[in-house]
C-alpha cells in the first residue's frame, strides 16, 4: 500500500481527537479510508468550472475534427473517437498529459434553460431558469457535497470584477429553493478563512482582522436585505444566507483542530492573491481550491471562472484589456459576418482562444496538483471529476441546443475515458440532454438517479431523457 504525504500526522491527529471525533466524523472517514487503502471507500471529489459567454465548439474539437466544431454541422448519428488517435485542440494542448481520463463531449442539449445570457441555476440543476430568476431548488454541486460532506460542506470561488469585492452569491449555484451559493470573490479573504487558523505571530492578527472584516460585511448586508425585505420568501432567504455565514464561522473551531494538515498543505500567499487583475486572482482562487481538496477540507468545489463583466487586464491582447467579456461575446466567429467592433473578424476567435488556453492551463494545473498526491493504489485524480462548461452552452446567446463540455477523470473507473463524444443533433434519434450527463456524475458517484431535472417538452418521446450516458459509463 503506498502511504500518504500527510499519513505521520494523520495518525496522530487522530489519536488526540476523540473528544471532537463527532464534529470531524467526514474528515475522519475520508483519512481512514486513504489508510486502509480501500478504493470504494475513497472520498469522491468533483469540482465544477462554469464559464460565461458560451464554449464555442470550435475551440474544443481536436485537430481533424474541424468540421465538427460548428452548430451548422447537424449531426444525425453519433462520433465516438478515441483520442489517443488525435491531438487536441490547440487552446487545450496543456491537457495532454491527461488526454487518457479526459472525455470531449458535444451534442448534448439543455433547452429547458431559458435567459439570452445564460441559463444561470438551469445549468447544474437541470431546471427552468432565466435572467433574475431565484433557483428553483438545489444544484448539481451542492446535492453532490451533500453526500460527501467534509469541514466545508461546498467551497465556491468567483473571478469577481472589483479588488475590494469579498464575497459573490453566485447565478449558477444553489443550496436550495431560493438560496444561492455564496462564493468567495477575495483569494486573501478565502485563505484567511479557510487557512487562517494555521497563521502565527503577526499573520494570526491579520487572520483576526479577517473575521471581523466578514463580519462587519454579513452586518452590512443583513441591514440592507432588511430595507427591502418584502414577503415570507425573501425572509426565509435571508434566513438561509445568516445561517450560511454562521456555520462558516463554527467551523473555525473544526479547523483550529486540523492544525497540522492544514500547515502543510496550505497554499503559498503571493502578491496574486491581492491583485487588480481578474486572472490573477482566479489563479489564486484555483491554488486555493487545491489545497482545500488536498487536505480533505472539502470535495465539492465550484468555481465561476468569468462572467459577462470581466475584462481580462492580465492578457496582453489590447483589445481584451478595453472590453468585457460581454463585448467579447458579440465579436464575429465566422468571417464574413458582421462584427460589432471595427476589427478583424479573426479578433474574436483570438480573444476566445486566449481564454480558453488560460483556462485549460488552470485545469491542467490543478490536475497535476491532484495527480501527484498518492491516494490508495492511485492517485487522488482517479477519485476526482472536473468538468468544465458554460452556463450559454455553445454561443453568446441561446447556445441551449449544443452544451459542449469536457470532463476530466474517471471517478476509479466509473467512465470510460480518452474520448470524444459527438451525439446527434436536437430531436434526431439517439440525442440525448444535459440531464443525462448529471445522472451519470450521480452513478458515478455511487448515488444512481435515472431522473434529473426538468423534461425538455420539445423533445419527442423517443428521445430519452432518462438516465446517464451509455457511452460515458464504463
């Protein structure tokens, strides 16, 4: 059996903690299972990278593919190719190294969300959802943290727009009916919060400092929640977003007792963590979300990776550092069409490509933080999703009727893995939807569900909206 990085300290942890063992009972389960080296009894980990702005097809088709990488190409009969054949999409070369657990998937329709910018809640939770709406009930991530939960049930991260900004309530993530997922928009604040019991001396000060900065904000915006507070609704929202807040402060003390995992894998601090750009900061937020996963804090993480605000300081494309990613969206991708800028049309495709090249690299890096920890006769990846998508799905505006999406890793051999799936257009036989997709994360995950969501009424009766993907699932 091979030992863990943290396996000394672990077992000592553990033999100090049986006063407190009830409030760690994940945490300790989790460890347990890492020692005895049982693989289903692994803790099975999923993060979540939602983007903005609509995953053009042609971005993620590998090299030979091309003419599979536009919504123009109605697909009636399903493309299984194995990609150790191809080579991938020049914006996702940093995923080779993984190109045996990643799977490209196309085809898959959501029409049940709604919105010209996105199908905000819709997406994860497979359910109705537009501009403004409140969720309907829970989402896909939080349902998953749920059943593997750790000190922190579900961390969230998001990109944010201002410097000074804390704390996002997110449009894509719920914790159930009429509760959004508060996200952390402040890397540092999120390391403080998350890690800050490990500070000492001068550091242990400012993690104080934090608290009470978190404080002063949920003060803050309870008094303003209150001035417009209307009916039984918003007063129970508002009830859920105290008690979210709460509960981040009791696991201070959970935290205080993990002293020595936490010490070794906190994150290192950098001058990215307080940074005015955008994608330095979305750096930091990925840093964290590793460390968090590493140390067992949590299994569930989601991480808004843009919104329509963005702009991308960080990129030395000129262009990307006067306009937002709203703006980006509106570029041409076909030449020929109009553009609203006075641009090449090919200015588009390049600002698109920068970000996804930017984002892939972020994923590869936290695979690789993943893959180089040892977990039972594997890795910590083998027992690990990432799936990463765009609440738009394939455009700017209303891309519902093509989801594309990629996902890494095989939950220890649940998927079959190093694919790229093409299913056949909306309403042709064998088409299958975004709701299937959630069923097989469930299965994989050892929880079947072959129901997920909303139907989407406009499919016909021999489409099947039940249960996961076939061609996914080992």
């Amino acid at each position: 059996m091979r030992s863990t990085p943290f396996e000394l300290p672990r077992r000592q942890f553990l033999k100090g903690m049986s006063g407190t063992a009830l409030a760690l009972v994940p945490f300790f389960r989790n460890l347990q299972a890492q020692t005895a080296g049982n693989p289903a009894a692994m803790p099975k980990r999923f993060v979540f990278v939602m983007r903005a702005n609509g995953l053009r097809p042609y971005g993620v088709v590998p090299l030979g593919l091309e003419h599979l990488g536009t919504d123009r190409d109605m697909r009636d009969k399903m493309v299984d190719r194995p990609l150790k054949d191809l080579t991938l999409n020049p914006s996702m070369a940093s995923l080779e190294p993984f190109k045996d657990q990643l799977t490209i998937i196309q085809g898959l329709s959501s029409k049940v969300c709604k919105g010209p910018h996105g199908g905000h809640f819709g997406v994860l939770g497979a359910y109705t959802s537009g501009d403004h709406a409140p969720p309907r009930r829970a989402t896909l991530d939080y349902e998953l943290a749920q059943k593997f939960p750790g000190i922190f049930k579900h961390l969230a991260f998001h990109i944010g727009t201002e410097p000074t900004e804390l704390f996002r309530y997110l449009s894509i993530s719920a914790m159930g009916k009429n509760t959004r997922t508060p996200a952390y928009a402040s890397p540092m604040l999120a390391y403080k919060d998350i890690f800050g019991t490990v500070m000492k001396g001068a550091d242990a000060e400012v993690e104080a400092a934090a608290n009470a900065n978190l404080l002063d904000f949920l003060v803050d915006d309870v008094k303003r929640a209150k001035k417009v507070l209307g009916g039984s609704d918003e007063r129970e929202k508002l009830d859920h977003y105290l008690h979210g807040f709460e509960a981040l402060r009791e696991r201070d003390v959970k935290l205080t007792k993990m002293g020595d995992v936490l010490e070794d894998g906190a994150p290192k601090v950098t001058d990215k963590y307080t940074s005015e750009i955008e994608t330095h900061r979305l750096e930091s937020h990925f840093d964290m979300a590793a460390a968090s996963l590493i140390t067992g804090l949590t299994n569930v993480v989601t991480i808004r990776a843009d919104e329509l605000e963005s702009r991308f300081q960080g990129f030395q494309h000129e262009r990307m550092k006067q306009i937002s990613l709203h703006d980006i969206g509106h570029t041409a991708d076909i030449e020929g069409m109009n553009d609203r800028f006075d641009s090449d049309w090919k200015s588009g495709r390049e600002m698109r490509g920068l970000l996804r090249t930017f984002q892939m690299e972020l994923i590869a890096g936290l695979a690789a933080k993943l893959k180089a920890v040892p977990e039972g006769n594997g890795t910590m990846l083998d027992n690990t999703l990432i799936v990463y998508m765009s609440d738009a799905g394939s455009a700017h505006h209303t891309g519902y009727q093509n989801m594309p999406l990629l996902v890494l890793g095989n939950m220890n051999g649940a998927f079959r893995t190093g694919r790229y799936l093409h299913y056949p257009a909306y309403n042709t036989a064998g088409h299958r939807v975004l709701a299937n997709l959630h069923c097989s994360l469930l299965h994989a995950a050892g929880f079947p569900e072959d129901r997920y969501g909303d139907r989407d009424p406009g499919l016909s009766e021999t489409i099947d909206q039940n249960g996961p993907l076939a061609e996914l699932m080992a």
